[in-house]
C-alpha cells in the first residue's frame, strides 16, 4: 500500500512538473495590443503623473518601460504604421482619411502592405480587434478585410463616449460589430464597452480554439475629446487642479526626475507663450479648468481599470501566463480647443459635471496638454517630443525581462517584426497577389528579453508639413510654415530647449540629407504642394 501511495504521488508530481514546464517552454504567445488616443508621456503615474495608474505602473515595474518610444504624431498615421510596420505614406496614410490622387495619401491602408492581423492570422492566431479603426471607412477597408476574425468598435475618429441617447451629439459616424453598422445601447461607455467585446472575444477564442494562440488589437477612443467619463471616477480628481496648470506640471517634472527619466540637470522650460499665468484666471475659469482636468484625468484611469480587468480575465482562464501587453498612444496629447459645445446654460443646470455631459462636447486646451506633455514642447501634430514621444509599456514574465528601462529610440514600425519574432509568424513577399513592401523597423525582442542595445539607426518623421528626424542621440526637427530646422542632443536637452545647429553644421547638414533621402524614398510630397482638395476618386 505504502509503495502504491509513493507511485500515485510520483505520477502526480511528474504530470505537475510536465504541466509546469510546458507553461514555460511554450514559444508563441498572445499578444494584446493596446492603444490609447491622445495620451500625453507624462499621464501614467509610472511616467510621472498624479492620475491613478495601478495596473499598468505594475506592468511596467514588472516588464520594459522604453523612454524614448515614437509614434507617427497624429492618429491615421499613427495607426497605420502600427498595423503595417512601414511608415505611415509608404502604408497610403501619409496625412488623414482624406482621399486623394496620390499612393501616399489615398486615406486608407493600401494592397502593398500586410497588416499585423493579416500575418498572424496566416501563422495560425485568432485575430480580433476592439476599439478605433480610423484606417479606411469603406467597407472594403474595415477590419475584417484586413485579417481580423472578429472586431467591435469606431470605424471613424473622435465620436461620444456615451451610449444611444436623445442627448447625444449629432455625429454621422459608424460603430460596427464586425462588418455591420450597429447603435450602441443607451447604458453604455464605450471604453468599457471596448474592453467586454475584447473578452468576449477572447472567450469564443478560448473555447474554439484553445491550443491556438490570439492577438488582441485594443484601440481605446480614451483619453481623446470629446471629455466624457463616469461620474465615479471624475469625483476622484475633482478638486485637485485647482493648484493649476504651473504647479501640477512642475510636480509631474518633479516626479519624472526622481523616476530617473531624464538625465540629471534637466530643467523644466517656461510656460509656451500662449499659456496664461493661473494667477491671471478668474475664479469661474479655474473650476472650469479643474473639471475638465478631473474628468480627463477620470478617462485615462478608466484605461487603467480595463487594462486591469483584462488582465483578470486571463488570469482566470489560464493565459496571462502566456501572453505579452504592449501599451502606448497613438500622438502625444491634444492642444485642441472646441468651444461653444459644451456648456450652454442647459447643460449648466443638468449635471454635477457639465465637461462630461453627454451633450457636451469639449477638450482641454493647451493647458491640459501642456500638463499631459510635461516636460515636452508642442503637442499632437508637431514633431517635437510632445507630438510624437509616447510613454510605452511592454509586459509578459515568461517572455519578457523584468524591471528594465529602456532608453534606445524605438518607433512604430519596430512592431511588427517584434511581434513577428514572438510568434514565429513569417513576413510575406506577397499576399493575396500584391507584392509586399519590406518592413521597415527591427525586432525588440533582444532588448527585451537581453537587455541588448538596440541598433542605432535613422527614425524619420513628417505630418502636413511637420518634420524630423532622430538618429541616436541627435534630432532635426521643423514645424511648418517656417521650416527652418533645428538640431538637438536628447541626451542632455530632451526638452528641446537648446539648438545646436550653428555648432554642429556638419551633424544637421548629414541629417537633413537623411530626411530628404528618406522623404522621397517613402513618397512624401511637400505640404505646400499638396493638393489638400478632398475628392471620392480613388488613387488606380
């Protein structure tokens, strides 16, 4: 009996000790994507912000914190590159959805490009995908024609958080559930809404298909205007900018420092010009201010609970084990100002939180995004670090280290063969009878997973007129009109405070060779040139 007892107890601990090793030895992970809209760098509190950040400032202890990250500026580029791992023009996205006569700009992903769900779902993953497409609005361009098995969310850009109610802003735009248009019910916010379809997919994913990996593509509409959240998580923050824009940012700086962001003796620059003194507002324009504060400050801890919930949710099933989060924004935060649209006397009188009504219709200004951006010049459109600098977040224990920072630049397009590498997923020549453009980035995964530095090479930039170029420790920049170029050492001046280009001639003359090489390399045509003209007639 004694020896029959000892056997069962070895089988036991030998199948305990397969099933452990098979969790550790498994080599093609899930993969959820996770992309906010108009997040500033410094909004999550492990990058320096007061905001309530748990879930993802644990997976950034717990994962790769990568400082020098950079998105496309604006959104539509953005998101391009990000699905196709080749620049936003070479992807037919070189501006917005505008279509035009010209390959780089038709407004939608072009035939000549793969997009992530397209490969993954050759190499063998479900691909599904929750939240703002903003890629192409024809049926033909939705995500289900673009490798995706299963997808829920805003076809368009900017539209109400809020459910199908009377109150609603009369927006002509599309929410779809895979390739149909449907109206959202009235008890409805749609970052939560992004997140249950996300699960649900997961779930049907699970049950369907366990022994096959998934992508999660999660492109949350938050924190972009307009301002609206729920009024549990606004009362959190109400109050709390009434210091105003010049001391929260300072803290946030503050913060940063100590977080070793920045190299020691780095200093905080002045106020734009634009940007009033707080002392100089009238108290009526300072609880203004401090609401719309709350209630942004309201939408990106939103984010965070539904970070936190997915992350449940795996566990419960048995996949967080097996699965990596990455997690950045599509541009840096938004200095636009809508006026006029959301405190008229009716709303006034309706809600405790008149910025969050869903009639409302308003965004932060320049004085939020200030904040959001701290310590960075301009913002969303430009392509100075507060336009196209992202905080990013990679995060997964069996596959990824831990606690490391990261301060080689990375871009966009790194992506898609990071991705492809962690999958074992092959990169077509062709698809679908298209030749396919070459991918553009290079694979993180030995950063990630080594700590080896990444390879130094050129990162190029442009956005109507806006441009720059990063190449290890220096960058071009030039913001249209003007286009005069600037040079900076990110190694010290990050803040792009100092130019450096009347000493360093040689340096700005190699880099600006760089950007006109790469710009005629891509298709960019000058912002001067464009024909801005919007038009139906497709690029043939």
């Amino acid at each position: 009996m004694k020896k029959l007892l000892i056997a069962v107890l070895s089988v036991l601990l030998t199948g305990n000790a397969v099933y452990s090793q098979a969790k550790k030895t498994k080599t093609r992970p899930n993969i959820v994507l996770i992309l906010t809209d108009d997040m500033g760098y410094s909004d999550l509190g492990c990058f320096g912000s007061e905001i309530n950040t748990p879930n993802l400032d644990t997976m950034a202890t717990g994962g790769v914190k990568m400082t020098n990250f950079y998105n496309a500026s604006r959104c539509c580029p953005s998101r391009a590159s990000l699905l196709t791992g080749v620049y936003p023009h070479q992807a037919g996205v070189g501006d917005m959805m505008n279509t035009r006569p010209y390959p780089a700009y038709q407004g939608y992903l072009n035939r000549q490009t793969v997009t992530l769900a397209e490969v993954l779902q050759q190499a063998g993953y479900g691909t599904y995908m929750s939240g703002k497409w903003h890629v192409g609005q024809a049926k033909e361009n939705w995500p289900l024609q673009r490798g995706f098995d299963r997808y829920y969310g805003l076809i368009d850009g900017a539209n109400s958080y809020f459910g199908n109610r009377p109150y609603r802003p009369k927006q002509k735009l599309t929410i779809a559930l895979d390739n149909e248009a449907i109206v959202p019910p009235a008890e409805y916010y749609s970052t939560d809404g992004y997140t249950d379809y996300a699960l649900q997919f997961i779930d049907q994913h699970v049950k369907k298909r366990n022994n096959d990996p998934f992508f999660m593509y999660i492109a949350y509409q938050a924190p972009h205007w307009p301002l609206h959240a729920l009024p549990e998580d606004i009362a959190k923050y109400k109050g709390k900018y009434m210091e105003g824009w010049e001391v929260v940012r300072q803290k946030r700086f503050d913060k940063q420092m100590k977080l070793k962001l920045f190299p020691s003796g780095t200093t905080l620059p002045a106020l734009d010009d634009n940007i009033r003194q707080w002392a100089d507002c009238s108290w009526e324009e300072k609880v203004r201010w401090d609401e719309q504060m709350a209630v942004y400050a309201a939408m990106v801890d939103r984010v965070d609970q539904n970070v936190g919930k997915i992350k449940r949710r795996l566990q419960e099933i048995g996949e967080l084990e097996n699965t990596i989060f990455i997690f950045l924004s599509d541009n840096g935060a938004s200095n636009e100002t809508i006026t006029n649209a959301g405190f008229t006397p009716e709303i006034l009188a309706a809600n405790e939180f008149p910025a969050s009504h869903p009639q409302s219709f308003t965004a932060y200004g320049s004085e939020g995004a200030l904040v959001s951006n701290t310590p960075f010049r301009k913002y969303k459109h430009w392509e100075f670090e507060g336009g196209n600098a992202t905080s990013f977040i990679a995060y997964g224990p069996q596959f990824i280290q831990k606690g490391m920072r990261i301060e080689s630049p990375a871009h966009l397009v790194d992506i898609m063969p990071t991705i492809i590498e962690y999958a074992r997923a092959t990169y077509p020549k062709t698809y679908k009878g298209n030749s396919i453009q070459t991918m553009e980035g290079i694979s993180l995964v030995s950063s990630w997973t080594a700590n080896e530095k990444a390879k130094e090479r050129a990162i190029c930039f442009e956005h109507e007129g806006n441009k720059a170029v990063r190449n290890g420790k220096w960058k071009i920049v030039a913001e249209y009109p003007q286009n005069e170029w600037f040079l900076y050492d990110l190694s010290s001046d990050r803040a792009e405070q100092t130019d450096l280009k009347s000493k360093h001639p040689t340096v700005l003359k190699e880099m600006v060779g760089i950007y006109d090489k790469w710009a005629e390399r891509v298709g960019v045509i000058p912002y001067e040139q464009l024909d801005t003209k919007r038009t139906n007639e497709r690029y043939k």
